[in-house]
C-alpha cells in the first residue's frame, strides 16, 4: 500500500510516501522556525498561512523523488491532532480532499501516535509490547504500549511539558527561538565545575507515581538567573552553568520516571520519541542506564523526532492497512487524548 502522510500541526510542513513493500519512499519538510524566530514563538495564524502556501510544491517534490505520480497513491493521511486548529484545518482539507478526488481512503491520524511509532522506521525496531516515554514541546507521556491502538496512559505531566520547559528556561537565559537546542547546545559548553554547583530540583521523584512536573524546575532557574546576575557573575559562562544544570536535571527526571515504568509493566523495551528525544545528553543517559537492567532504549533518527511527514505516513499505513477509514467529514482535535483512540484489528 502506497500512503501519502501530511503533518501540518504546529510550525513544520511536513509531506512523506510511505509504501508498505518498500518502507519509506520519499519525505520533505518546511521548517517555519525563520519566520517565527522574530516573535519569539509560534504564530498560530502565520502557521497556517505558511501550510497553505507549501503543501503543493511539498506534494510535487515527494511524487518527483519517489518517481511516483498521483494515481500511485493507494490512500492519504493526514494529522488531526493535537495541535494548532487553524494549522491542522490547512492540511486536513488538504489531505481529505485529495484523497476523495482520487477516490482512495483517507485517514485522519493522531499526532502522537505518529511519534510513538516513529523509532519503527528504524532498521531494527522494537517489537510490541513496549513502554514510550514522549517528549515534545507540547506534550510529556509515558505509555505503555501493547499494540497498534492498544495504549495504557502511566503518566503524564500535570504542568509544562519537557519541551515547554526547555524552551522557557532558553528565554530566561536569553537565548533565541526554539530555545530547545540552543539550550543544549549551550549546555554542552559548559564547565562541568562550574556547572556542578548547581543542583536543581528533580520534580517528583520523591514521590510514588508517574506524572511530571517541569514547572517548579523553571522557577528554580529563574532564582539561579537572578541570584547571579544581582552577584554580577552572570556573565556566558555561568549561563552555560546554568544550561547544563537544569538539561541534567530534566533528563535525570525523565530517565528516571522511565526506569520506573519498565520496572512497573515488566518490560525490557523503552520508546522515546518526540523533539526532545534528539537531546544527545538524554541519548547517552538512556545508553548508560537501561544497558545494566538489561533494558533498551529505541529511538527514531533525529530527522524524525521533530514533526515530520513520515511518521504520519507510516502510522497511516498502519491504520489503512488494517481496514479503518475517515470519512468525509473534515475536522480536527485540537486536543486528543491518545487513550481515546481505537486499537488495529492487526499489529
């Protein structure tokens, strides 16, 4: 089956084909991050100017690197949420049209379900069951996963999301949008002295349970940043101190909690996927503490932990192929819950 997957739910255009034969065929992305850089954040209304004017040079670029021409496609999927209304409305009706116009099935795909099966594009993905532990600007969930559709929700953050909290702690620190990697990239200069004097909450892990908390992390930055710039030792190096101390911080969380959630299910295979799975320090943090558990970590390629086409496609492949279908109704979920959706009849 030959899927076209259309992601359009936040500042990226992202447009994939995915054939279920031969694996991912072709995939494009517009990143927005130039245009909203000079407001600091995400324009919801420039989002969704910007999907509308590049879906169709996208959609023409991914036929012309698979070869392929409109008449191949076997369906469509596109992301309804979660997300930005406006922006998830521009590719919903996009994809919903074409796909009636070419009279193949559509397929209206949960954002985070295309994360959560992201690191199975890989040449060696994990096998059901699993836990996944997803991180984004948006959204911080441990799920346990039986199959495709089959989701238990374990945690979830009760405030700001991973992402959320790195790109605030970035605006504190005074660094540009997206503040996620220039955060860690800053991190990665520091001296690790210097850095060490800094210990930052861990928001509860001293207490039972799965949930996350980053906002109280971010305030505990805010004092640091204060504190040191009324000493006037604020200077780059103590910022990249400060960078470094919180990015420990919320990875030692985030690990953490994944630690205990295998150990809750009694699984060996951990899914870490969304923007913030990209972080290298949490790659190597994943590495050097599941490997003596005998546990393992599985990630998608970094390309594909931000929003991306592909990952819609290849969700979307799985529902398509499995028999369900969206029907003509066009709409979006702004917010979704991931519990809410339907398990396969396969996989």
């Amino acid at each position: 089956m030959r899927v076209l997957g259309i992601e359009s739910s936040c500042d990226e255009t992202g447009l994939a084909l995915f054939d279920t034969e031969r694996g991912l065929v072709a995939d494009a992305l517009h990143s927005q991050v130039d245009l909203h850089a000079t407001y600091g954040g995400v324009v919801p209304e420039l989002a969704s100017r910007d999907h509308s004017r590049r879906l169709l040079p996208l959609l023409e670029s991914v036929l012309d690197e698979a070869g392929w021409g409109l008449d191949d496609l076997d369906g469509v999927a596109y992301t309804a949420g979660p997300g930005l209304m406006g922006a998830l409305l521009v590719g919903a009706t996009f994809g919903r049209s074409l796909a009636f116009s070419l009279g193949i099935p559509a397929l209206a795909v949960h954002h985070m379900e295309g994360h959560l099966l992201a690191p199975l594009l890989e040449p060696d993905p994990p096998a059901f069951p699993f836990v996944a532990l997803l991180v984004s600007g948006g959204h911080t969930l441990l799920v346990d996963v039986e199959g495709l559709g089959r989701y238990t929700l374990l945690g979830e953050s009760i405030d700001d999301a991973a992402g959320e909290a790195f790109d605030k702690t970035a605006k504190l620190l005074g660094l540009p949008y997206p503040g996620g990697p220039h955060l860690a990239a800053l991190a990665q200069s520091a001296d690790p002295e210097r850095a060490a004097r800094y210990r930052f909450p861990r928001p509860m892990l001293d207490r039972p349970g799965l949930d996350f908390s980053f906002s109280g992390l971010k305030t505990a930055v805010l004092t640091a940043t204060r504190r040191a710039e009324a000493e006037g030792t604020l200077d780059g190096e103590e910022r990249a101190a400060i960078a470094a101390a919180f990015e420990e911080a919320v990875v030692d969380t985030l690990v953490t909690k994944a630690e205990r959630a295998l150990a809750q299910q009694g699984r060996d295979r951990l899914v870490i996927a969304g923007g913030v799975s990209a972080n290298q320090r949490l790659r190597e943090a994943l590495d050097a503490r599941l490997t003596p558990r005998g546990a393992r970590a599985y990630l998608a390629r970094p390309a594909l932990c931000t929003d991306n086409g592909a990952m819609i496609a290849y969700a979307g492949a799985c529902r398509l192929e499995s028999g369900q279908r969206t029907g003509l109704e066009i709409g979006a979920r702004p917010r979704w819950p991931l519990a809410e959706l339907e398990p396969a009849t396969h996989g």
